[in-house]
C-alpha cells in the first residue's frame, strides 16, 4: 500500500472510555475457573456462563469447563463453580446435599446485596427488588429469601401496582448493573408510595457499573455514535448502550465483536465512542480498534472519569493446597 493510499484514510476520533471492560468480579470469577482447572483437571462443572461473554466462556470450555445451567446436569464427582452473578440459596443447600465439591464465584458485591436482603428481611422487612426479571442475579438475589418475601419490580410503573404485605415494613434493594438514572427514578417512586421503606446503606449498583456509565456519559455530547462491546445477555453492558441514548448520542449499538459493527450505519461519522461491558475482554475492544484502523485514519482519545484499583480475594477453598 502507498503513503497516498493510507493517507486516503478518512479522519475519526475514537473516544475510549476509561474505566471499561472487565470489572473485579469478573476478573476474580474467571481466574475461579483457571484455578480450578489447574488444581483438579478436567472437567470442571460451570453452573450458568461464568460471565456473560461467549469469548469468555469458549476460551475456558477449550480448557476443560462444562458449562450447564442446573445442577442436576453435574455429576456428584466432579467440582461445580457457581457463577459471577449468585445463585438462589437451594443451590449451594443441593450442592451439599449431594455432598459435591463446590466453589461459589458469585461476586463480593452482589454478595452485599444478599446479606442486606437477609438483614432486612430478620428484622420482619419484606423486600422490594428493583432489577430484570430473569436475569440470573436477581434469581439469585430473590432466591436468598422465601417465595413471597422478595417482590420485583422492574419500572416506576410496577411501583404502583405491587401489594405488599405491610407497607409500613419495606426495604428495597437492586440488581448491581442497574442504569444509575433509571434506579433513582424507580427509587423515588417508592419513596413517595412508601414513606418508610428503608434503602440501603452504601449503593447496590456497583463501582464498576457506576464508573462504566459515567465514562459514557462524559463522552455522549462529543461523539455521533457509541459502540459498546458485549453480550446481548449482559446486563451492564445493555445499560451502557441506553444510558449514551439517554445521554443524547443519536446512534449507541452494542456489538460482540467487530464483525458486528454496521459499517453503512457509521458512514460519515467523524467522532465515535467506545466501551466495553463488565464482562467484555479487553482483546475484543482492541479487535474493534484495529477495524477501525483498516478503514479511518484513527485519533485515540482517552476518556478518563476514574481510576479503579478494585479487587477481591479468593475463596478460601482456591487458596487451600489441593
Ligand atoms: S459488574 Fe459489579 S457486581 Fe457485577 S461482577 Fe462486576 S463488580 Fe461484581
């Protein structure tokens, strides 16, 4: 290729989020399973996607996990790892029944969340959920309490019609990748229908969704179009793409990989912003940048709305010798 034929290039500013992709329970959920692996062989049983992200998943199943969504897919005489994003209580109790070698890789912060559900809920509070009906945490979260005593709600909407049993008695909780906006608008109409519902102590919605988001909204004023790397499934990532629309960028799409990227639809755009999901690797984001790189003469800008140096331990059981 000539200097003419490169500089030919057309010009676009790509605006980096910064922080973006992997979060710390994420990072810790993966290295859970690679442990794992290493420590007792093949095959290691996964319950549900360790994390919502398909590169993650074929990269550990080419080492030896199986991915299943139920236990009782799980034969007793091999280890089973929890996902990322917690499981109902019947499931470890199962585990334990079926007396099965189990590591639970729910994060540390969605962790939080069950332990305030179990608080309130000793102290005769019911609990109001705020999350995604069949997203595999609020199961999860819902899950830690008796059928009955965890009532979601998805919308304002939802706020007006849910019954519960004592209104004066109420506590309210959220899923942790909730869009931030979103949540507070669903908080406040529970304020207003319920005066005395206790919140909790320190934000359910985490850091890394917290900081994810607000990168995007930094940047969705200077740019014409968003792409966010991600799984469909992804919640965190989902709510990034609404909330750079919330914020005003006319085109916000979220793509797996760069084969996914509507070049017509871009056509023109000079300035583009570009995140990454919870759960989405960083070699993707960077697959994404170099197809970028083929077609535009490409200026990188860095958005930096904060610095994360979050991480969490191992369970006690990765840390034991085998
Ligand atoms: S998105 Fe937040 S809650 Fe979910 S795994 Fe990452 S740090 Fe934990």
């Amino acid at each position: 290729m000539t200097d003419a034929m490169v500089t030919s290039k057309p010009k676009l500013t790509i605006h980096l989020a910064d922080p973006r992709g992997f979060c710390a329970g994420v990072v810790r959920a993966i290295e859970i399973v690679e442990r794992a692996l290493e420590k007792w062989g093949a095959p290691v049983y996964v319950r549900h996607e360790i994390v919502h992200n398909r590169h993650v998943v074929d990269g550990l199943r080419e080492k030896g996990a199986i991915f299943v969504e139920e236990l009782d897919e799980c034969p007793d005489d091999r280890p089973v790892i929890f996902s990322a994003h917690g499981v109902p209580k019947a499931v470890p109790a199962e585990a334990e029944r079926r007396n099965m070698l189990f590591v639970d890789a729910t994060c540390p912060l969605v962790s939080k969340v069950h332990i305030e559900a179990e608080r309130h809920s000793a102290r005769g509070l019911q609990i109001v959920m705020i999350g995604h009906e069949g997203h595999p945490e609020t199961i999860g979260t819902m899950g830690q309490l008796p059928k009955g005593e965890v009532i979601l709600v998805e919308t304002v909407k939802d706020v007006a019609v849910i019954e519960p049993r004592d209104p004066e008695k109420l506590a309210f909780i959220t899923q942790t990748t909730l869009s931030i906006d979103d949540t507070a608008e669903i908080v406040a109409a529970l304020q207003a229908r319920f005066p005395e519902i206790v919140g909790p102590h320190k934000e359910d919605i985490c850091y890394a969704t917290t900081n994810r988001q607000a990168a995007v909204k930094v940047m969705a004023p200077e740019i014409e179009a968003l792409l966010v790397v991600g799984a469909p499934n992804s919640s965190n990532s989902q709510r990034l793409v609404e909330v750079g629309r919330a914020a005003g960028c006319p085109y916000a799409m979220l793509v797996q990989t760069a084969a996914d990227i509507d070049w017509r639809a871009i056509e023109g755009v000079r300035s583009i912003g570009l995140s990454a999901g919870a759960s989405a690797p960083e070699v993707l984001v960077d697959g994404v940048l170099n197809a970028f790189r083929e077609r535009y003469d490409v200026d990188i800008r860095r958005v930096v709305t904060a610095e994360e140096n979050v991480s969490f331990k191992m369970p006690r059981i990765m840390r034991e010798p085998a």
